[in-house]
C-alpha cells in the first residue's frame, strides 16, 4: 500500500436489465437509451472519468429475467459519445461474434464522434473497445457461433490475434496477419483514428492476466467480498508482475458494486434484502453455464460462479460489494486508491440514476482520492 492517489471513477452503465443484481428485491427496470444516456449525463456531470457498456447475447432467465434485456454495446455506445463531452467511453466487442476487422472499424466511426463532440483537445481520444472472451457457451451457440468447448482452453490465444488486427489496422491502415484463427490478406482499414485508442479487458485466470499485460492498456479486476476493499489485491499482483515482464504499463480498473444510504444500518438492511432474495433459478443457470468450463483456472471468472448454485454471494454477479453510510463507503474507496497499480474503479449501483447522484452529492465529496475531481451539475449542464 501507498499514500492515497486520485482515483478515476467510471460507471458500469446499465445495458443490461437490473444492473447485476440478481434478485427478486432489488430495483427492476429495462434498459434504454434515454435511461442509459440520463446515467452518463449525470455521471459526466459528477466528474466521473469513464463509462462502459458490456455485450451480453443472453441472460439468465429466473423470475426476474436477469439481463435477458440487452441493448448493443457499439451502437449505444456511439449514440453516447454524441451527447457526452468529457468522459471516456468503453464499448465491448465479444470476440465470436464480431469480426476484428468490423470491430476496429466501428471503433474508429465512434472515436471519430466522441472526437467531435469532445468539449476540447484535452478530451480527445476518450473511446476505447473493452474485448471479451465469453464464459457462456449459450450466448454464442444460439447464434451457432460457438466452437465448442475447447474454445475455453484457447479463447486468449484467439483474443491475441484479434487484439494484434485491431492494433495494426488502426496504426498502419492495412493489415496482413496470418495466424492460427484469423487471416488477413491486404486488409485495408482507412481512416485510421484521430487519436489513439485503448483496449480494456477483465482477465482474471493468469492466461488472461498475461494477455491483459501484453495487449491491452487496463485490465478489471473483480473486487471480493462485502467491505473488503482490497482483497482483490492478489489478482492485481500478478497484474502487476505480469506488465514489469512483457515491459508495459497496465493498469487496475477494479469492480465494485455500492449500496449506500444515510447509514450503515439502512444500507446494510438494504443488502440484507436484496440477499434473502436471491433469484435462485437465474443462478443456477449461471452456476450450470460456468461448469462447462471443466478446465478452468481457480481464478478466474467462471471458476467464481462454480462455487454453488444458489450462493448468495452471486446476488451481486460482480462478487465486490461495498455498503455502508456515505462517509463509510467514501473511506473504502480511498483505501483502493493507496493499492499500487491501481487506476480506477467501476461502479455499479442496485438504481442508476439515484445512485450516481447521491455517489455525487454524498460520497465524492467525502473522498481524499477525488480533490479536485468534482464537477457541479449545473456546470456540466449550462
């Protein structure tokens, strides 16, 4: 641990229905893009430095249909970038499902506009692609995109070729790559992008970790347990070992999850509910899904969702939670930003719209780690 340092703050924004709260208690709602764009606006507008969409193709079902509503990640994100100004903007490209030569091409349409609508040079260059591997076969075989089940023991093998493609296309216009999974022949990609863009992922097992570390700009790390706010620091060790290897820098963007209220009695008699309601059906499809990876490594994602079937610590699907009063989760944030290497957190809320705001009236102002990072929201809106 080091002296507390500024911590970016992004939102997770809510593409998909409920958030990732898998229970019949917690706020339910469909997602938008009016509620998508409200989200962003405010969290621009609170000085949040980076929101991301993920891309889901199918949920789990359950009494409450979790995530069985999903927008697109790319085209909301694009609509995004054409009525924000500051913040940086993360669309995810599921790598089975979309071609590298597609996605590199989408990415540069959307730089091209979060460019323009940049509020000045300083927040240029502000739209990355977050690139997922998948850990549930269904998604893909619905659309008879999966390639079986070794596809587990090879999905960063292929995500490094599709990350090289990319890469080269935006840097050269042109791309010639004859790998194991993909070939170019004189793959052409013009304009290039104005700006340089960033690649995000979320490995965690330490196949992922490394490819984290050799491609990719930033890597999520999932936060553990309820107000343990730096016990994701193991997986952000090997992080760190991995990007001294390949001689790179990679940062931590560490997932957290943030039930709050006045006090710590009514936010922690809010988690209790959303717990003792745990959508059993929808986990235990999660739980059936992950077990088909039968080779996974002990860290990582699936490997998580393997531990039961209606494990109540699946009721917030990323596993970080923080709750407490808004002095208490204020403090929790500042203890991520003394861990070395980190750069950021994502945050998730059990309802958007109010929980970006009292995150912005109540809990950034509180935090050592955001001196100076707080916008008003009258400002951001005149």
């Amino acid at each position: 641990m080091s002296e507390v340092r500024t911590l970016d703050i992004g939102i997770f924004l809510p593409i998909g229905n409920d958030g990732w709260l898998i229970s019949n208690a917690a706020p339910h709602y469909k997602p938008s893009f009016e509620l998508n764009r409200t989200v962003a606006q405010l969290a621009e507008s609170y000085g949040f430095d980076f929101a991301l969409s993920m891309i889901k193709f199918r949920g789990f079902g359950g009494d409450t249909e979790h995530w069985d509503y999903n927008l697109e990640s790319f085209t909301l994100m694009a609509a995004v970038a054409a009525c924000t100004k500051r913040m940086k903007l993360w669309a995810s490209t599921a790598v089975l499902a979309l071609p590298p030569a597609v996605a590199a091409r989408m990415a540069v349409t959307i730089d091209n506009i979060a460019n323009a609508t940049a509020e000045s040079d300083e927040y240029k260059g502000r739209f990355g692609v977050n690139m997922v591997t998948g850990w549930q076969s269904a998604e893909f075989s619905q659309m008879g995109l999966w390639p079986g089940d070794a596809f587990f023991g090879y999905r960063y093998d292929y995500a490094d070729e599709y990350a090289q493609i990319m890469r080269t296309l935006w840097r050269d216009g042109k791309c010639d790559f004859d790998g194991k999974h993909f070939k170019m022949k004189d793959c052409q990609l013009l304009p290039k992008p104005e700006t340089d863009i960033k690649v995000i992922t979320a490995g965690q097992s330490d196949r992922g970790i490394r490819f984290a570390a050799e491609l990719c700009d930033y890597n999520f790390i999932n936060g553990k347990g309820i107000n343990t706010p730096t016990a994701f620091t193991e997986n952000n060790e090997r992080l760190i070992q991995a990007a001294k290897t390949a001689n790179r820098d990679v940062g931590a963007m560490v997932l957290f999850m943030l039930i709050m209220d006045e006090t710590d009695e009514k936010a922690e008699a809010k988690w209790k509910l959303y717990c003792d309601n745990l959508d059993k059906p929808a986990v235990a499809w999660v739980h059936k899904q992950s077990k088909m990876d039968v080779k996974a490594d002990a860290r990582s994602t699936a490997q998580h969702f393997q531990e039961g079937a209606d494990a109540s610590h699946l009721v917030n699907l990323n596993g970080g939670t923080l709750v407490g009063s808004y002095t208490k989760v204020a403090g929790l944030l500042d203890e991520i930003a003394g861990v070395d290497g980190v750069k950021g957190v994502m945050l998730q809320f059990d309802e958007f719209v109010s929980g970006v705001e009292l995150f912005g009236k109540h809990v950034q102002p509180k935090m050592k780690s955001r001196i100076g990072k707080a916008l008003r929201t009258n400002e951001a809106s005149a």
